[in-house]
C-alpha cells in the first residue's frame, strides 16, 4: 500500500509562483527531472499541506485552452483555467475539468505492447527499448514513401516533430484529422474564406463586439472550433453595451444547446440556411438603404422562406434587428456547412458579414505560421483511406486520434488497415484503433507532457500554448516525441535534439528575438522557463476586418439521399469526440435532453406519435450506409421531418466506461463530400423502423422511463 | 466593508439570519448557456462520485449542482427557458435543518452557511424529503469505495485532499465550497487582513466561462455578488416559503 501511494518524482518545472523562475532560468534540459527521493525528503518547493501549481494546455479538444493544474504531493487534484491564456482567459468547459478522470483513468495503456491486433487488450507487454527498437526497425526497413504518419486536429509539437522526420526522410508530411474538425466542417470554412477575401484562414466571429448575432446552424456554445472562447464572447453580447442587452437569433433544423439560448429559435429545412442569408442579406440592405450589394441582389425573399419552411414575417423581425444594429454579425457553422452546398452557404453568411459587420474577421495565424494549415478533410482522409487500401502503405503510424471510430465506417479505414503491414499506435487509451493495430507505444496524457500547441481561433491574438508534465506519468508511458528521436537515431537519421525537451527547445528558438511578445527573455533556457510558468507564449494581432470581393454568391440546393427523414448528426456537447471514456462526463446530463450514459434519438412529439413511437421505445433508423438503434427521446423542438442523434458514443473499445454504450451515428454517413471537400454528412436521409424493444434512458430530468411510470401521459 | 469578527458572528444563533459573514451567490440566468462545465467542477472538487447508468437512471446520480430547462409552448413556437443551475440555497432558514434527528444538517454560525456533517448523518433522509429545491443527494451504495467500484483504485488519486470522500448511507450536497472559503480566510487571517472579494470563488463559478456564477460576501455592498443583486431584477426561489435562500437568481433578458 505504501508503495501505491507513495509520492511520485516532481519535475523541477517552473510552476505558477513567480520565484521559481529565477531558480529555474538557468537550468538546462539536463536538470529537468528531480531525483527519486524518499518520502522523508520533499523537493524544496513542496510543503505538505500546500499545492503546487503547473501551467499547461487542455488536450481535449484542438482548442488550446490554457489550464493551470492543482497538484498536491505529486497527484493533480484538479484543473483550472490559466487566465493569462488568451483562447479561455481562466475558464474551462466541462471537458476540460474531467480531463483528471483521463490522466488517472482505470483502463489507460499501462506499458509498451505486443498488440498483434487482437480483439482486446491481450498483447503481452514488452520494455521501452525493444519498442524504440520497433520502430527504428520499421524506419530502416521500409521505403520512405512506403512510411505514413496520421495524426490527431491539433497542430502540436509532435506534429512538428513528425513533419520534420518525414521531410528528413523523404516520406509525405504527416496527416491531421479528428472527427471534431470533420463536424467542424474547417475546410468549408477555409474554402469559403479562400474565395471571398483570397485567404484560406478560419473566421473570428467577435461576438464580445457585437450587438446582433444571428447563426445559421452554428453550435459554437458547444463543441465548435473554441466553445469557451466562444462562451465568453457570448456572455460580453448578453451582458451588452451601455447596458442594451445583445440579442441571438439562431436558424437550424433541430434545436441544439446553442440555439436553445437563442431570442427566437427558427426552424428551417436542412439545406437551405445559404438561401436565408441571402435573402436576409436582401431585407437589411433594403432597410438600410443604399446599393444592393451584388450577392443578395438576384434572390427572391418570399422564395426562400417558402422553400426554407420559414415565416416570412419572421425574417423581417430579424432582417430588422439586423438593419437596425450597431454591430452585426452573422455566423455559420455546424451542419449547415455539411450539405453539398456548404461553400455556398458559407459565402452566403460571409457576405453578409462583408456588406454589413465589423465583428467579423480572420484568425490571426499562429505564431511562426505563415498561412493556416488546416486538419485534412473527410475527402482527403477517404484518398488517404485509399492508399492504405492500396498497400502502397507499409507502416503507419497513428497518434492521437481514433479513425477506426472518428472516421465514418463508409470510408473503409477497418478493411484498408488489413494492407497495411505494421501498424503502430501511440495511444494512451485502448481505443478501437489501437486495438487494431501490431504495437501499442503508449504516450504519455498531456497532463504528463511536454510540448506546444498552435490555437487557431478564438482570440485575438497569436497563441502558442504550452504544455509541461503536473505529475510524473502514472503508468509505464514514454512521450512518442522521445520514441520516434531516439528510433530516427538509431535507424541512421541524426536529428540535432537529444530529446523532446531539446526539440521543442529548439522550435521555441525562433520566438526568443520577437519583440512584443506576452514575455520576453535574452536566451532559450529563461525563454522556455517563463514559457512554462506562463503556460505558453503569445502576441496580440491586429484583427483586420477582411476585403471580400464584391461577387455574385448562389445558393444552389442542397443534394440529398432518398429517404424519409433528414438526419442530422451533432457532436454530444458534453462528450466531444473522445469524452466517452471518462464517467463524469457520462454522468453529466446532456444540457437539452438530460439524458446521461447512453445515446438516444431525437424525433419530434408528432412525428412520433404518427410512427407509433414512445419515448424510451428502440427504433432501427436506416440510411443507404448503414443501420443504428437506439431510444426514442420526444423532442419537442425538432422539426416533423428531421431526426437527430448525438455523436460521441457507440465504443467497441475505448475502456469500460465507454465501450458497448450506445451507438455511433456516422456508421450512417454516406462517402459524399461538398465542394471543399468536408463529408456532406447533412444530406444523409433515413427511414424510421419500430423494433418492439425498450430501452429506457436514464435522464436526469425525471424518472418517467426508467419505472415507466406516467409513459404516454406526457404528450 | 464592514470588519468581521469571526468569534462575534453566530451569537445570534442558527435560524437566524446574522448580518456579518454572510456569503452569497448570483447566477445571471441569462448568460448561462448551459454548458455543464460547473457540474463537472464541482463534482472533481468535492469528490462527488458517478453512479453508473442503471442507477442514474433512477434518479440517484449525486449530483451537488445541475442544470434545469423547461419547455414552453409547441412546435414551431416552442422554446426552452432559460438554463437555471440548482444547487443547495444555503437557506437562511433552511427546511432541511429542524428535520434532521441527528442534528447533522446545521447552520455553520461562522460562515453562515448550511452545513453537511457526514460523520454525524445516519441517513434517515429527511432533510431530503423536506428540501424543497431537490438538492440533496443520498450515497445509496459505497460507490466511491474501490472495493465496490473498482475504477475508483486509480481514479481516486484524483480526489481532493480538502474535502471528505462520503460513504453508503450518508446524505450529501452543495457546500459553497466550503474549504474554499477556509483556505482563503486562513491565508487572510495569517497575513493579517481580510478576505478580498474576488480573491477567491468555488469551483463552479470559477469554472463557468460565461461568468454566470458569481460569488461572495453580500453583507459587502462592494462586494460584486451586492451590487449584482441591487440590479433589482433578481429572484429567490421559493421565497415564498420563508426559507431566505443565499442564491439570488437574475432572469434579466427576454
């Protein structure tokens, strides 16, 4: 028992406290790590009874949210935000506070192993050094274009790392995805921006600035792009100025958490949001007088709201709130941009801002960036999928994303992985990809790591967020970025950095001589300390509101599959992409259902009553790709023809508390991809088949459906 | 601001609304988005445990804040009302505290804050009956004990060492982060001064990145938690039963 509690090595890192720094700035790498010592003899900086503060970035989404974690003798008690971070300014979401339950998780990788693509995690277990041995094996023995890299959103310093080895080597540069970009839909955005002001960057939408907001399907409350960032920009519109609250419209198919906040929530058909900015766009340049800008000249408003299923009258409140406002803006995102028509409407909403908002702009790049790079989009990743089919793929390597489950089963990621001869995966966690792979090298959490990462949005400044261990790692991990220096060294690619320390020293280089930065140092080593006490380095960026060409913008209909009803898939707002493994979150109630632990399907009172439903009753709902069940959850605000059902859940993997829950609604996603590229997951249709079963949901809002008491009494 | 004697206040005794050392919440419902992310600090501060699904699901999940919504009207003119995190009142006279035989539900006279003491609870559940907000949740099972749920052996690491780990039995809720409030007033009192509002808050206002949640001393006109409450569109639920509850509610908006 002793030796289970007993307190682990302390990094002699520079904490939050300000005396330290002049300790730590002149220490090189090589005094990083303090000595195991006995409990007796605590590090000098260590009181017991006293916590110990360590700055670091949330890796549980690509966001870059500053954290600043509570340890105490050597165990990290909780997470806060780092208010000096200018993405969360001290604030976290519900992801980021349970990212603990994934550093002390019961099912983590525990040691270096033997997969051999076993069904569980029955591989046998092997030492770091016959692992480092593994892959420099691989890197010798096979071509450079026979080698690939897949790794997860967040361009971090692994990613760097990663795109440095393969340059050196000669094999194509590493490849970035996460299911949350694809839901994100960035490379519409991009494109868009790409069109309308001739740079692909992803949009800022000030909303702090604003007075009148109004999205076309945007769930930036909840998972999008930055969600706290975006939170706290929500909070400065409602709080308003010169005390005039902001007010929130929100247009969208099926009501998510962020359009449940919204002054007026309008429902519209799937597919059409593009036509409403245009013709909204129309209205306000009517009210406001003036020349009509090109985009909204040519569209018909009484058109549009006939085909989008919205009132005309209410259009003209809204087109006059919008006319009438000093800083209006209009933002789009969710699945508005997943339709074939996606690009488009994503124009539609950006002329909109060009003609009438000054609190619409374009990220500021990341520091040492010189144009944004983007995750890879669903198409690019089907390509990539193609290649491993192919066998022209020897070994992959895959870091910190999960395809086998975040890419859509359409897209063949399971099959195509049978080519490919070795795969190796740095996972932390069993999930379904590294089950599927030949070795598991487990890295370390981010609590446990070194590093940085870029934030692409959500503040309006340049933000390199670092990262540093708050404990030392709870299981027998080694940083991936340490496996694949020391595998190059051996395989013959000498590489100028002994370690990750040194190379991540080595890529902060660049920024010591900048002037104007959150901190500024005379050489690396005071350079890195003050970047760790910080929690990373930044420089504020002037915003520039961009120039758009003044051109025609067309909303084309969207292209749908044939079936009964439009599906519209939405990231679990408290799950995300990767929460599932960690069982706060799952026993956090979904914020517009309630329901906890499991996945349900959204269907509108009517409709339900018309199928024959109840709550809590298992439907089959069928789409030309595939086939999930799951619960019936009454949704009364939902249009008749559209059926909702929350992605996040649906692990066959994953550890305990995630696997065998639910299901996964992008088995349902078809292989069609809009103009930029991104899946046009929208334009899934499915059937609604009754099962007989019942399977009652556990919620939070009240107990009818577990005792099934009061059933058919609701409605 | 008004000097607090810490020794002095409480003399008036426990169903009493003493003037001095009162601490107070405002939450703007109108700025909360329901995001979750102060039920998800509360429960990694105060070693809430998780319960599973099946007994989720019949409604023991222990939750010490959660967020509430109601539905009004139908489609298409339906609409969510706003998100109203819930959590323990802090009753200035508070229906839970006569109720409880083992005298284990009691005013704090110092912070004057309604207290849990767990090691004085017998887990007869009468406070729970009585709590007209729905607040307190009851540990039916041992679930923070490794010996039954085995995930706890390594994710009880995580646990706060401020705050106790309850058992089977016992009733539990919201403590206005109690140990919070004593580490900010020991440090205080060590550097001889008084606690600053803002100095320090709980876990869920800290947390909330829409600043719905603000915390502090409302015996402090300064005092941010004051001044928000002097906004006059403030309400306290269930005032009408006379429980004087220490969270006023803004439904500004709309």
């Amino acid at each position: 028992m002793t030796q289970k509690i007993s307190r682990r090595d302390f990094l002699k890192l520079a904490g939050v406290g300000a005396a330290t720094t002049a300790v730590l700035t002149g220490c090189g790498p090589a005094a990083k790590f303090v000595t195991r010592q006995p409990y007796l003899k605590m590090p000098e900086y260590t009181y017991n009874g006293e916590s110990t503060y360590y700055a670091t970035t949330c890796r549980e989404c690509a966001a870059a949210c500053g954290l600043v974690v509570r340890t105490m003798q050597g165990r990290a008690i909780k997470v806060e935000g780092n208010k000096a971070n200018p993405v969360n300014l001290g604030k976290t979401c519900a992801r980021g506070q349970t990212t603990l339950q994934g550093l002390y998780n019961p099912d983590r990788v525990t040691a270096p192993t033997k997969q051999g693509r076993a069904k569980d995690l029955s591989g046998s277990a092997m030492n770091w050094d016959d692992a480092v041995a593994t892959v420099s094996d691989i890197l010798k023995k096979y071509k450079a274009s026979e080698i690939a890299f897949l790794m997860g959103t967040a361009p971090d310093h692994l990613f760097d790392l990663a795109t440095d080895l393969t340059g050196a080597m000669g094999a194509s540069a590493p490849v970035r995805y996460g299911a949350l970009s694809m839901f994100e839909g960035r490379a519409t955005l991009a494109q868009a921006a790409q069109e309308m002001f001739g740079q692909p960057a992803l949009p800022f939408f000030d909303l702090a600035s604003a007075d009148v907001v109004v999205s076309f399907g945007a769930n930036f409350l909840e998972t999008w792009v930055s969600p706290v960032a975006y939170t706290r920009g929500y909070s400065k519109l409602r709080k308003g100025h010169d005390r005039r609250r902001g007010l929130f419209f929100q247009f969208e198919a099926r009501m998510s958490q962020t359009g449940s906040v919204a002054d007026e929530w309008i429902a519209l058909r799937p597919g059409t949001e593009g036509l409403v900015a245009l013709a909204l766009g129309k209205l306000v340049a009517e009210a406001r007088g003036g020349s009509m800008p090109k985009a909204f000249a040519s569209v018909n408003v009484n058109e549009a709201a006939e085909k989008a299923g919205v009132e005309l009258e209410a259009l003209h409140v809204i087109a006059e709130e919008f006319a009438k406002a000093n800083a209006p803006l209009a933002i789009v995102g969710g699945p508005a941009l997943a339709h074939s028509n996606g690009v488009e409407t994503t124009k539609a909403v950006y002329a909109l801002n060009a003609a009438f908002s000054s609190s619409f702009f374009l990220s500021p790049l990341a520091p040492g960036e010189d144009v944004y790079h983007r995750p890879a989009s669903a198409q690019e990743m089907s390509e990539f999928v193609k290649k491993l089919e192919s066998g022209a793929v020897k070994a992959l390597f895959i870091h910190g994303v999960n395809p086998a489950f975040e890419l859509p089963k359409s897209l063949g990621f399971e099959a195509a992985l049978k080519n490919v001869e070795t795969v190796i995966s740095f996972a932390t966690f069993p999930d379904e990809t590294a089950l599927l792979s030949d070795y598991i090298f487990p890295d370390h959490h981010a609590l446990e790591s070194f590093g940085y990462q870029r934030a692409y949005t959500g503040a309006n400044a340049s933000v390199l967020s670092g990262l540093q261990p708050a404990v030392t790692p709870f299981v027998d991990t080694k940083a991936t970025a340490d496996v694949l220096l020391a595998a190059a060294a051996q395989a013959g690619f000498p590489f100028p950095y002994a370690d990750e320390f040194a190379f991540i020293q080595g890529k902060l280089q660049q920024f010591v001589p900048i002037a104007g930065g959150s901190f500024a140092a005379p050489e690396i080593n005071a350079f890195t300390a003050f970047f760790q006490q910080f929690g990373g380095w930044w420089k504020q960026a002037d915003l520039v509101a961009p120039t758009a060409s003044n051109g025609a913008v067309n909303a084309p209909e969207a292209e749908f599959e044939e079936g009964e009803f439009f599906l519209i898939p939405f990231v679990s707002p408290t799950l995300g992409e990767a929460g599932a493994n960690k069982p706060w979150l799952q026993e956090t109630a979904d914020p517009t259902t309630t329901v906890m632990w499991n996945t349900w399907v959204e269907i509108n009172p009517e409709t339900a009553h018309e199928l024959g439903v109840e709550n809590d009753d298992v439907v089959k709902i069928v789409s030309a790709a595939g086939e999930v069940e799951a619960s019936v959850y009454l949704y009364p605000a939902i249009r008749p023809d559209v059926i909702a059902i929350p992605f996040g859940q649906g692990h066959t993997a994953y550890g305990q508390f995630a696997a065998g829950r639910g299901v996964n609604p992008a088995d349902l996603f078809g292989a069609k991809f809009n103009a930029a590229g991104d899946l046009a997951y929208a334009g899934v249709k499915v059937r609604v088949e009754k099962t007989g079963k019942k399977q009652y949901l556990s919620r939070l809002e009240s107990k009818i459906g577990v005792y099934g008491e009061g059933l058919g009494e609701e409605h | 601001m008004t000097t607090i004697d810490l020794n002095m206040v409480g003399a008036k005794g426990a169903l009493v609304e003493a003037a001095e050392g009162k601490w107070g919440m405002v939450i703007d419902q109108d700025l909360c988005t329901g995001c979750q992310a102060c039920v998800t600090a509360c429960a990694m501060e105060n070693n809430i445990a998780f319960v599973g699904e099946e007994d989720a699901g019949y409604g023991r999940s222990m939750h010490w804040i959660r967020i509430e919504r109601f539905w009004e009207g139908h489609y298409p003119h339906v609409k969510m009302t706003h998100y109203q995190p819930m959590l323990c009142q802090q009753c200035g006279k508070a229906p839970c505290e006569p109720v409880c035989p083992a005298f284990a539900t009691v005013h704090s006279q110092s912070e004057q804050v309604n207290v849990q003491v767990y090691n004085r609870c017998v887990g007869t559940r009468y406070c729970g009956n009585n709590c007209p907000y729905q607040v307190r949740s009851f540990n039916w099972f041992d679930y923070n004990d490794e010996r039954i749920n085995k995930a706890i052996a390594t994710l009880k690491h995580q646990f706060n060492p401020d705050v106790t780990v309850r058992r089977r039995g016992i009733m539990e809720k919201c403590s206005f982060c109690i140990q919070r409030i004593h580490k900010a007033q020991d440090k205080a009192k060590s550097e001889g001064r008084e606690v600053a509002d803002g100095e320090f808050t709980t876990a869920c206002a800290q947390a909330c990145p829409a600043d719905a949640i603000v915390f502090g001393r409302v015996d402090n006109p300064e005092s941010l938690v004051s001044q928000l409450m002097a906004e006059g569109h403030g309400v306290q639920h269930l005032s009408e039963l006379g429980t004087l509850p220490r969270v006023t509610y803004l439904v500004g908006g709309q």
